[in-house]
C-alpha cells in the first residue's frame, strides 16, 4: 500500500508537471488579449522556453528525489541507522537526530546539482543570476544552519514530550510546534533575514510616504518600510509584507523600485493590505492550526501501529522512526488534498485584488503591475488549469487581470469602457 501510494504520488506529480509544459507548447506564440502592450513574440517564445526549462529540471530533480529516498526506505538502511545508533549508545533524542539527519544530508547531495544548474545555467542564461559561485556557497551553509539548528531544538523537544507524555503527546506536541512557528514569525525580519540580504529604510522618501500614508488610511501600522537588495542574486522582482505585531514591515526589492512605477508599487502594496483588512493571515493560521492538530493525532495512531515498523524491518516500535516514517506518508498523501488548500488562497487573492481596486478607485496600475511582473519574471501566461489546481495559490495572471479589469469599471467614467472595446 505504501509504495502504491508512493510511486502514484509521484507519477501523478510528474504527469501534471509534464501536462503544463505541453500546454504551455500548445498554447505558444498566443499572447493573451491585453497583453501586447508588455509582450511581444519574441518574449512570448522566451517566457516559454524559460518554463520548459524549469519545468523539466523540476521534473528531472524530482524524479532523482523520489528514487533515492524509496531506496533508502526499501533497502534495509534506516534499520542499519538504528543499529548503529545502539553501537553508539545514544540515547532517544540523539539517536533521532542522527536518524533523520543521515537522510537528510544524502537528499541534500541530491538535488545539489540540481540547485547549482538552476541558479548557473537556466538563471544564468535568461539574465536572472546575479549571484557568484561564493555567494551561492555561503548561502547554502547559512540556510542549512538555520534549517538544523531550528529543526533539532523543535525535533529534540518533540521527542522529550513523546517520552514525558505518551497518551497526550500529539496535544503537547502541536502546541509546541504551533508556538515556534509564531515565534519563526515574529523573529524571520529581525533575526533570519538580516542573515541573507541588506535591509534599509527605502531610499526614495516619496514612495515610502505614499505607502505610509496608504496603510495608515486602511488602519495598517508597519513598523518600517524597507528595502533588501535582492538584486545582489537575482533580477527577478517582488514585495512582501512580514513580521508579527511590532515587527510587521514592509519589504521592497531594490529591482521592484527599479523597475516598477510608484503607481503600481502602491497597488501592489494595496493587494497585501486587503489580505490585511480581510483577515485572511488570521482565517489562514486558523485553518492550519485545525489541520495540524488533526495530523499530529493521525500521526500518534499511525506510530502506534506495529505493522508500520515491522512492514520496513524495524524490530521494535521507536518513536523518531515513527515520525519519520509518517512524515514522508502525509508529504505524499496530503499532495492530493492540495487543490483544496489552494483553492482557499486563490479566492483570498481575488478578495484582495478586488480590495486594491476599491480603495484605488482603479484598476489600472494593479493591471499595470502584473503585467510588467509577469514579462521581468518570464511567467507562464499559459499554465494547464489542473497544474493550476493544484499548484496555483493565485489565480493565473491572465485570470487576475481580466478580474481587475471587470472590477476596474466600475470606476471608470461612463462609456470609457465601451470606447475602449471599440478602440481595440
């Protein structure tokens, strides 16, 4: 039942990835209506092949992926990692670490080169990468330290729970993991980030007024408007709102404010604030919490199963093998219950659109905006709608415009509208 589920997961993932880039073929050299301002078809063809390109890695990198960590689980190693573990003498908590590290670090290897053709080659060749060969480097072993040091303090505590409360560790547990994931929140902008990229007040003090002045209409306070010089790695461009409470701020990239009108700025700024007045963070983190603590239940049936541990070799139930083993179990079949979860952002994505129109009284720099995102980051203006299902949490971009452009004339003056089919 495991590997059926395992190697379908798989299938169906590489299916669907293959799907979106034959759709993408198909629909080549059709730019969408409202687009040609932005796109011409040269840069059409160029956005298509860029998608071909991260597609087949993504699928190549998957594939490899998948392979080697149902080896490690067929094969008779992770009992051997047991093994030696009782050589060692370890006690429960580092014999966990040691148990999920081993795979974690042969995973790493693996998609290594993947990560390195993606940032060198394809990056490169479309005129994305700005990074050098160190940069790159020293990034991988900052994230990496990162990632241990927060996953073995959270694992470590989830094992000592596990071994004080038996009965009701999948209670303790979830509020364990739900508190340091608010606590990562609170702390990504003044502790995490900084570690990767240079934040400063936004140099242009024109925009950052108008921002200010934008929130403070909409009942937002941001602590800070900054921006970070993404530019040092990559061209590509965004905004982003982060941090909780008295750490909320706004992040700009330096290649946003190079390439984006103030106009436009704002409007994207006005889509995030709508997430802000519509409470979608909130209605988010609430609908997650439910789920967590649904799986960390499912998970303490699961691990108490004997034939879970005997089905891999496993002579006697231990609880980190049992998380491990369930953890890869929920990756594959919470896979399919993605569309819904997806389906939920969208609709949060067009409430927020709609709201940036409202409070602009246009649409036009918010259709302004994606439209130059879309051609600065080579989007895909074509993906299949089952790709999009599953994997989308905005709608596709050809979607949102035609959404804000229904919203947009509301406001427009009588009759402009209909000129404007007319025109085109």
């Amino acid at each position: 039942m495991f590997v059926i589920l395992y190697v379908g997961q798989s299938v169906f993932r590489t299916w669907l990835d293959h799907i979106n880039v034959m759709h993408s073929s198909t629909c080549s050299g059709k730019i969408p209506p409202g687009f040609e301002d932005f796109i011409d078809g040269s840069k059409l063809i160029e956005m298509d092949v860029y998608t071909k390109e991260q597609s087949r890695l993504g699928i190549f990198e998957g594939i490899a992926s998948d392979l080697v960590l149902l080896i490690i689980l067929i094969s008779g190693f992770l009992p051997m990692l047991v093994s030696w573990s009782g050589r060692l003498g370890f006690s429960l908590v580092p014999a966990g670490l040691f148990f999920f590290f081993m795979p974690g670090i042969i995973e790493f290897l693996v998609e290594l080169p993947f990560s390195y053709y993606n940032t060198f080659r394809i990056e490169q060749k479309f005129g994305f990468n700005r990074s050098t060969l160190k940069l790159w480097i020293i990034d991988l072993i900052k994230s990496g330290l990162v990632s241990i040091v927060i996953f073995a303090a959270l694992f470590s505590i989830l094992l000592l729970t596990v071994e004080a409360s038996p009965r009701f560790w999948w209670f303790w547990g979830f509020l364990i993991v739900a508190s340091v994931q608010f606590l990562i929140a609170v702390l990504y902008p003044i502790v995490i980030a900084p570690l990767f990229n240079k934040f400063e007040p936004v140099r242009d003090e024109l925009i950052a007024g108008k921002i200010k002045t934008l929130m403070e209409n909409n009942g937002i306070r941001v602590k800070k408007i900054l921006q970070m010089n993404a530019g040092l790695r990559s061209r590509h461009t965004n905004a982003y709102f982060t941090g909780i409470g008295k750490t909320k701020q706004i992040v700009l990239y330096d290649t946003l404010l190079e390439s984006h009108t103030h106009d436009e700025i704002l409007a994207v700024l006005a889509h995030e604030a709508g997430h802000f007045r519509k409470k979608h963070i909130m209605k988010q983190l609430g609908i997650f919490a439910i789920f967590s603590l649904a799986a960390f239940y499912a998970t303490y049936l699961l691990i108490g199963w004997p034939l879970l541990y005997s089905t891999f070799g496993f002579a006697t139930p231990l609880p980190y093998v049992g998380f491990f083993l369930a953890s890869i179990f929920w990756q594959k079949s919470i896979f399919f219950l993605q569309p819904v979860y997806m389906e939920v952002s969208r609709r949060f994505e067009r409430e927020a659109d709609i709201f940036a129109v409202n409070i602009l009284r246009t649409a036009r720099p918010m259709v302004t905006a994606l439209k130059r995102l879309a051609a600065d980051n080579l989007s895909n203006l074509n993906p299949h709608p089952l790709y999009v299902w599953f994997h989308y949490s905005h709608p596709s971009l050809v979607e949102r415009v035609a959404l804000l452009e229904h919203e947009g004339r509301r406001f427009e003056p009588a009759g402009t509208a209909d000129m404007e089919r007319l025109g085109n």
